[in-house]
C-alpha cells in the first residue's frame, strides 16, 4: 500500500484544534436490517458524491460481487490518513479487508477534507451519519454490524466514531492513532483494538495507549499494562483484556516499528500484502456476533406512560430543537437537541407533529411511540438525567413523499 507520513508540525496544530472540538451525541440503537433490504439497489461501486452539511463530499463505495438484496451485509468503513486519499484506501484494497471479507462486506472509503479528519463542528462525523443513512435506505444492512477502521489521522477519525456513535458502530480497529478529532461524548461501551508501533516518530505510542484505555473504562475491562515486545525483537505481541463487559472485547496490538500500518513480524520492510494487521482486524470483527449486545439494566422504576399526543405548551422545563442532517429521495435522517431549562431534569419527553405523512424508522438516543402523525420520544436510561443548561440528542431515520417541513418540537420533563 502506498502511504504517507503524517508532518510533525501537522500533528501538533491538529493535537491543538482537537481539544476544543464539540461532537453530537449518539446511542445505541437496536439491531435490525435496513430499508434497502429486498429492493433493486441503485448505488453501485464506484467513486460517488454526497451532499452533506452543506458541501458535496466525495467517497468510494465497494458493493459485494454477486450482491444479494435479501441477505444483510456488514459495513464498513475505511478513512485515510493525512495527505492520503479514499483512492489510496480503495486501491489498498480498503486495509485488506476486501479480500478478507470475500464479498461478505459493504466498503466505503470516505474522502475528508484537505485530505484529514479535523472534524471541525462534528462536520466528518455528519458525513459518516449520511452515509450511514444512504447506503442503509439503498443497500441491505444488518445494523448490528457496522465497523469503523483507519490509520494515523484515519485512526484518530476512527476514534472520535467510536466515541460518539457507540449505538450505531459495533466496533472500530484504531492503527497508529491519537485523539485527533476528538471525543464526545466517549463514555459508552464499543469493541475497541488497538494497534501501534513502540517507537512510532510520529504519534508516540503513548497517544495510542491513552485512547485505548477510553475503552477499556467504557467496556468494564480489568486494567491492565499489557505486555509489548523489546525493539529489536521485529515482532508484535497481542492481549485481550480481561473482565470486559459481555460483547465488548479491548485487545491492543504493540509492535516493534514505526509509524506504519503494514508492519511484517522479523523484518524492517513493511507490506501490504504480508503483514499481519488486516487478519487481525477481520478477526477482531468477525468474532463479533450479529446481534447487538443488550443494554444496561434500565432503571427498576416503571417506564413513563406513552401519551397518544405530543406534550403541549413551552415551559415544561425543557425546549427541543429538530434538525435535518441529510435528506434524498424517499427518506432522510434528522436529529432533536434537549436542552434543560433553569433546572435539572431527571428525564424528558418530545413530542412533534408531522403534517405531510412522513414516518420515523429507525431511532438511536431516544424510545420512541407514534399514534397517526403524532410523535413521542423519551430519553433513554442514559441520557434522561440533565443539569441545568445541559443537552442532549437523539437521532433517528425517517421517510417522506412530496413535502419534508420541519415540524415545531416541544419538550416536557418526565
């Protein structure tokens, strides 16, 4: 595979602009195949576009040989390093999974911006949810089997998923990464491998160590300082934490090398076609069953009643704001922000109205009802509690003909 190094000086601005990134919210979403499952497609491979937050972005899509419109695909995700392409990762064979996965796999190598992953205002994590929304409304998807996978700034984007879209992606695989575009909220539970060369040049290993032990708190695993090979041994050596919550591995890779995603155990070299990475990250995926892991255990209280009418009036403690992130023939995808009043909540309630017929189809960060055109969602166990001021959002896929209006949200504690 042809790669390029990250530049020491572009690493640290990109170190710099990370912190004060903010990112949308996300959360799990129960498993189900998707709109595209039984219909004739018509997204194909190839290089395509997408608009998406207002600018056309560009990708490269790799459908199975032979696609079967019944049967649901894994999806996966590839992004690119800096100053690399979707090109490159298509033409690498999107890390070696394409010929891993044996036609078993939906691809998308996503192109960023100026060739990285700055994710400035959430914008490439708005892309992977258009995506996501696209090719599940087109193609047949088995939702329970989303991944994510990259190296370097590739990685780091990787990461930020990971961190902010723990419902929708199953697992991500982070080569040679760091937090670099970012991590909000990052407190949920997703099967996480790591991998990283001991004296990486470029993002020490230090950096990849700490983003995994995100996951290793998120996943309930026993911490642990796994064991990493000498330099000069030309080897890796890979450890599954132990104590993790059921369906959530942590494993972390160390190898002796530098700041590459080919490496090849008793040799310098580095190769795409002999190293020993993309085994691993198929592996890591495939272990994973096609059946998205339960919940916490909600609370032993009863849930609140589902009215058969959206809540009525402004001051119920709380105001939501409805949003359309991605729209295209047929469906579109739109995401309500919460927002807490003067006080606390310990749980909250929206409620809409669509006018033109359109129907919700599938929901994440919220449990939602509908009577006719009416509208209810409530929070999930996770993000009901709100202080003063703070936020939440819930995403969900939906369906419209002729006419797609943005409805007025209200809120209501619960």
């Amino acid at each position: 595979m042809l790669v390029s190094k990250l530049a020491g000086a572009a690493v640290a601005g990109v170190l710099a602009a990370a912190a004060s990134l903010a990112i949308v919210t996300a959360a799990p979403a129960d498993a189900a195949v998707t709109a595209g499952c039984g219909k004739a497609p018509t997204l194909t491979s190839g290089t395509r576009t997408i608009s998406s937050g207002g600018q056309n972005r560009s990708y490269i899509l790799r459908v199975p040989d032979n696609y079967d419109r019944s049967h649901p695909y894994k999806l996966i995700f590839a992004f690119h390093w800096l100053n690399g392409t979707a090109g490159n990762v298509a033409g690498a064979g999107y890390y070696g999974l394409q010929q891993l996965s044996g036609n078993s796999a939906i691809l998308v190598a996503p192109q960023g911006i100026d060739n990285g992953w700055a994710n400035t205002g959430g914008r490439d994590l708005t892309l992977v949810d258009n995506l996501t929304a696209l090719l599940e409304s087109d193609l047949c998807v088995d939702t329970s089997q989303l991944f994510a996978l990259g190296w370097s700034y590739g990685g780091s984007m990787s990461y930020a998923v990971a961190c902010a879209r723990p419902g929708v992606f199953r697992a991500v695989a982070v080569l040679s990464g760091a937090n670099l575009s970012g991590c909000s909220p990052g407190t949920q539970p997703v099967a996480y491998l790591g991998i990283h060369g001991i004296h990486d040049s470029v993002l020490n290993i230090s950096l990849g160590r700490s983003i995994r032990d995100t996951f290793v708190r998120n996943n309930g695993c026993t911490p642990q300082n796994p064991p990493e090979p000498a330099q000069g041994s030309l080897t890796h050596i890979a450890t599954t934490y132990s104590g993790c919550r059921a369906g959530y591995p942590v494993e972390w890779a160390a190898f002796d090398g530098d700041h590459t995603p080919e490496p090849v155990d008793g040799t310098t070299a580095t190769s795409g076609s002999r190293t020993w990475v993309g085994g691993e990250i198929w592996r890591f995926f495939t272990q994973l069953p096609s059946t998205t892991p339960s919940s916490p255990p909600a609370s032993p209280s009863s849930p609140p009643a589902s009215p058969s009418s959206p809540p009525q009036g402004g001051t119920g403690g709380c105001s939501a704001v409805y949003r359309i992130t991605g729209q295209w023939q047929g469906g579109f995808q739109a995401e309500v922000t919460v927002t807490a009043g003067s006080a606390a909540l310990s749980g909250w309630r929206v409620g809409w109205t669509f006018a033109e017929g359109q129907t919700v189809s599938q929901i994440w960060g919220g449990r939602t009802t509908s009577s006719g055109s009416a509208q209810i969602v409530t929070n999930e166990t996770y993000n009901g509690a709100l202080g003063a001021g703070a936020s939440a959002t819930f995403g969900f896929l939906g369906t419209w003909t002729g006419t797609n209006s943005v409805p007025s949200a209200i809120c209501a504690s619960a």
